[in-house]
C-alpha cells in the first residue's frame, strides 16, 4: 500500500473521530436538557419505542449495511461491476423495507401495547425508510469518511437547535423522538442524491438480487443476534417493569454508547481496508492493522472503563439529574462491556468478516442473545435495571470468548504484543491522580472536568514515558503537520 493510501486511511480515521465525537456531542448537550425536561417516564417511551423499532428495521436491513461494505469495497475499482452490485442491493433492501413495513402496520394496530404510542413508534420507524434509500455503505465502502461526518455534524446542529426550541414539557417526547431520528437519519436524503457521483443509475435490466440473498442471511443473523441482546434488555425491561425502570437503564446506556462508539470508531474505518487488503492478497498488511486497531481498542477502552466506573454517580447526575440515581448502579456493571465490545468488533468485524469466516461471528452473537435473554429472565424481575446491565456484560463476555477460542492460534501473538504492565501501572496512577476530587465538594461539572483531565494526562503520560508505539506514532505524525504549518 502506497504512501497515499496510508495517509487515506489516516485521513478516514481523523473523519470519522470527528464523526464520532460528534456523536458524543449531541447527546452531551441534549441529554442533560432532555432528561430533565421528560423525566425517566418520557425517556423510557422513547427509548421503548426506539428498542422496538430497532427489531423492525433488522429485517428491513437484512444485514445489508455490513456485507455491502465487504462486497462494495472488493469491487471498487470497477465503475460499471460497482453500478450493477449498488443497484442489485439497494432493490433487495427496497423490498425488504417494504415488507417489514407492512408488517409493522399489522402489529401497530393489533397489539395493545404498541397501540399507546401509536404516533411516536410511526415517526421512529421512519429510520427504516431513510436507512433504505441512505446506502450508507456504500460510502463506507468507498471510504467517503470526510462526506459521511460534514453532512452528519449539519443534520445534528439542526437537530440541537431544534431540541430547545421545541422540547419545553414531558408531553413532548414524541417531539423529542422525531427530532432524534431527524438527526440519526434524515441526511441520508443527501446520499441518495449524491449516488450518481460514484456509480451509474441508469436502470439495469439484468438484476440478480439472488445471488446476494444467502451472504446476506448470514450478515443477518450477525445482525440480529446483535440486535437482541443489545436492545433485548430495553424491551423486556419495558414489558416486565416499568417507564420509570427503562429510563434509568436507557441513562446509563446512552452514556455507554457514546463511549463504545468511541472505542470501535477506528474498527468501521478498517472494515473496507481490510477487506480490499485481503482481496488483494496483501496479508502483511492486513495482520499490521489488526494489531494497531486491537492495541487502540485496549489502550482506549480501559481507561475510560475504569474512569466512568469510579465517577458514575457524577457522569448520571451531571448528564441526567438527581433523578437518575437509579441509573449509577447499571452503569458501573455495564462498564466493562466498553472493553469486551471494542475486542470483539476487532476479532469480528476487521478479522473474521474479512476472511469470510461471518459465520463464527453469527454463532457468537447467537451465544451472547441466549445467555442475554436466560439471565434477563431470570434477574430483571428482581433487579429491574441493575439485572439487565448484568445480562449485557455477560453476553458481551461470552461473545468476545467464542471468538478468540475460534481465533486462538493466530490472535494470541497479538494480545502479546499489548504491553498489559504499563496498562495497569497507567490505570493505577491515574486513580490515585483523580479519585481525591471526589471528596471536594465542587459540583458535577467540576468534578467531571478535574477528574477527568488528571485521569486520562497521568494515563497518557505513563503510555509515553514506556514508550508506547501508538501512543509514538500519533506524537510523531501530528509534529509532522506541525512542522509542515
């Protein structure tokens, strides 16, 4: 791989940080707001609502998103093969969408307990049709990283603004939802309009949507064992306890998806590169990424796992009030799973999906679900949240261990290359630089900022001083622009 194409992937990276903590972001600023304003009863029915939707929107995608990455990103190179795949795949999500949303209609009116917020699971279930017409991986095919974060960061200002204008009262949580999805989704309008700048959308006579419906089941079942276990516990918390028991769960796992959004952002940027690196038979290569994206996933994932542990309390009062108290025991069980979802997204999206080894990831995901809903049944009843948080980590666990018992002979060489000593000395020293803060009585905010600045520069200064390759490479490369400005 050339010098270009190594600073490409740099590039995709900074895109999609940016994209990420753009993400981070919106809900740092809403959430707090919104929280307040709705209360744990107004969040838990968005959130409901949204858990809900998310089965739907599985079978509409099929798995789509991601075995059209794997297969865009092959073929790239070829205009005229690239036009007839896009095509192929985009009707067969279409028809999908389609039927899930007839589907969706029959149950809306038929079940009692989709019938009470009839308006808002309608608004939500928008994210099926601008997912459909989106063809957001094809971009992630492409690598089109500084499109994908410009055009996501102008759709989430318009979607802040609009939250204070328009959220002032706890009846206004079906506002609140459409304006969310308006900020997830409503720019893949753009997509769809933009398409004909990468490939030709003159109609194809010959379509073969066959020939992609069996990878995609697979893709599928990855997907959907996924989906169940990572909103599974939202749902059942929903139809065993109450709004007020799903709120204080959904605080503590929008504070968690922001962060594990962190940890794997550089893990969607080399799904395609790895894939076009192994297509290319480029295994040298290959392998130096996968080590880089492991080492970044453990270096990242267990600071801010230990960090968010320690100051739970303050990250859910500051985020969603004194309310939420609820919320600060689910969020220090479910902590964990920021380190066990950020090496299996490894293991599995940038190793075993290359190597077209999908169905081990399907199996994992399939093991974690029936772990997921056993313990759910079993502990959400007597610890409502507090026992849905439990289930998440240990299906998370399960998933990452049947993956790396799969992978044993040829990953083992790269968890030894992570320098786990300097990784706990950095984690010690950071704890006895900021946990003192929590005995002075400065408020959230304060606390959060303190804490969180002594955490994470005695952590950095630890990694540098043990020289720590990633660490060095990102000094190196940004003294480098330095000196160039």
């Amino acid at each position: 791989m050339n010098k270009g194409k190594q600073n490409s992937l740099k590039m995709n990276f900074i895109m999609n940080s940016i994209l990420t903590m753009s993400t981070f972001i919106f809900p740092l600023i809403t959430f707090p707001y919104v929280s307040r304003v709705l209360g744990p009863a107004g969040t838990g029915k968005v959130s409901f609502a949204t858990s809900v939707i998310s089965y739907f929107a599985l079978f509409a995608q099929m798995g789509i998103p991601t075995y059209g990455i794997r297969f865009c990103a092959k073929i790239r190179d070829d205009r005229k093969q690239l036009s007839q795949a896009v095509q192929e795949i985009f009707a067969l999500n279409l028809l999908l969408t389609i039927i899930t949303y007839v589907v969706f209609f029959i149950m809306l009116f038929t079940i009692p307990q989709l019938q009470k917020e009839r308006t808002l699971q309608i608004i939500v279930s928008l994210t099926m049709l601008f997912n459909a017409i989106g063809m957001e991986w094809l971009y992630k095919a492409l690598e089109r990283y500084t499109y994908i974060t410009i055009r996501s960061i102008v759709f989430k200002f318009i979607a802040v603004i609009a939250m204070f204008i328009f959220v002032h009262q706890e009846q206004d949580y079906v506002i609140y939802g459409a304006i969310s999805i308006f900020a997830a989704s409503a720019s893949n309008i753009f997509n769809y309009l933009n398409i004909h700048k990468f490939v030709s959308i003159r109609p194809i006579v010959k379509l073969d949507i066959k020939k992609h419906f069996k990878p995609v089941l697979v893709f599928f079942g990855m997907a959907c064992a996924a989906t169940i276990y990572v909103h599974l516990d939202t749902v059942m918390l929903g139809l065993m306890k109450s709004d007020v028991d799903v709120g204080y769960y959904n605080a503590a796992v929008k504070i968690k998806s922001i962060l594990v959004s962190i940890v794997t952002s550089l893990g969607v940027v080399l799904l395609p590169r790895s894939s076009y690196y192994l297509e290319k038979n480029l295994k040298k290569e290959f392998y130096e990424i996968t080590q880089k994206g492991l080492r970044f996933v453990i270096l990242l994932a267990t600071p801010l796992m230990v960090y968010f542990i320690i100051f739970a309390k303050e990250g859910i009062f500051f985020l969603s009030g004194n309310a939420f108290e609820g919320s600060i025991i689910p969020m220090q069980i479910i902590m964990p799973t920021l380190l066990f979802i950020g090496m299996s997204n490894i293991t599995g999206l940038q190793i075993l999906v290359p190597l077209g080894k999908e169905a081990i990831v399907l199996y994992s995901e399939i093991a974690g679900a029936i772990v997921d809903l056993i313990l759910n049944l079993f502990l959400i009843p007597k610890f409502a949240s507090s026992g849905a948080a439990i289930g998440t980590l240990v299906a998370e666990i399960v998933v990452w261990l049947v993956q790396v018992i799969y992978l044993k002979d040829s990953i083992k060489d790269i968890y030894k290359e992570i320098n786990w000593i300097t990784v706990a000395i950095g984690i010690v020293i950071s704890c006895l630089c900021s946990t003192w803060v929590k005995n002075v009585n400065i408020g959230n905010f304060l606390t959060l900022l303190i804490s969180a600045s002594a955490f994470f520069i005695s952590y950095g200064i630890v990694l540098y001083v043990a020289k720590e390759p990633l660490l060095l490479e990102v000094f190196n490369t940004i003294r480098k622009k330095v000196r160039r400005t």
